[in-house]
C-alpha cells in the first residue's frame, strides 16, 4: 500500500495515510480469511495493487470511512474475478 501513496505524496496527510493502511490490511486479511489462493505471486500482487489503487481513488474522491473503503476495494476485486482457486 505504501509504495502506491508514494505516488500521491501531499494529498493526503497523516490520519488519512493511517485509515487508508488500516482499509487496505483489512482488505487483505479478508481476502486471505476467504480461501482464495492465487495461482502466482504476481496475481496475488496485482489482486494487492487493486486493493490499494481503488482505496486511494476512493480517499481522492472523499471517502475516508475506514469500512466503506474496505468494503469497495472488495467488490471491486471481487468483480474482477481473478483466476484464483478457493
């Protein structure tokens, strides 16, 4: 998550950055507490990249609830459907 904010440095200040990794962690953990194994290291990092992108949008957009961006990184990776076995 961190090396996508780099990208945005000065948008956001510290408790943004804070809420935002806090989103992605718990973005992650579900995904992982779902089953979900991702046949390569690479799928598994553009399924994290996807995570963090759309929260970072999101926050861009206004959206700094903790849960809200949470849960819309997940129907967003969710909808993708990456190749994964569960």
């Amino acid at each position: 998550m961190r090396e996508f904010l780099a990208e945005h440095l000065g948008v956001f200040d510290p408790e943004d950055i804070r809420i935002l990794v806090r989103a992605f962690d718990q973005a992650w953990e579900a995904v992982q507490a779902s089953g979900a194994v991702f046949e390569t290291k690479a799928k598994a990092d553009m399924a994290r990249a996807i995570l963090a992108k759309h929260i970072i949008a999101a926050a861009k957009e206004g959206e700094l609830d903790e849960e809200r961006l949470r849960d819309g990184a997940l129907v967003v990776l969710a909808h993708l459907n990456l190749p994964a076995t569960p």
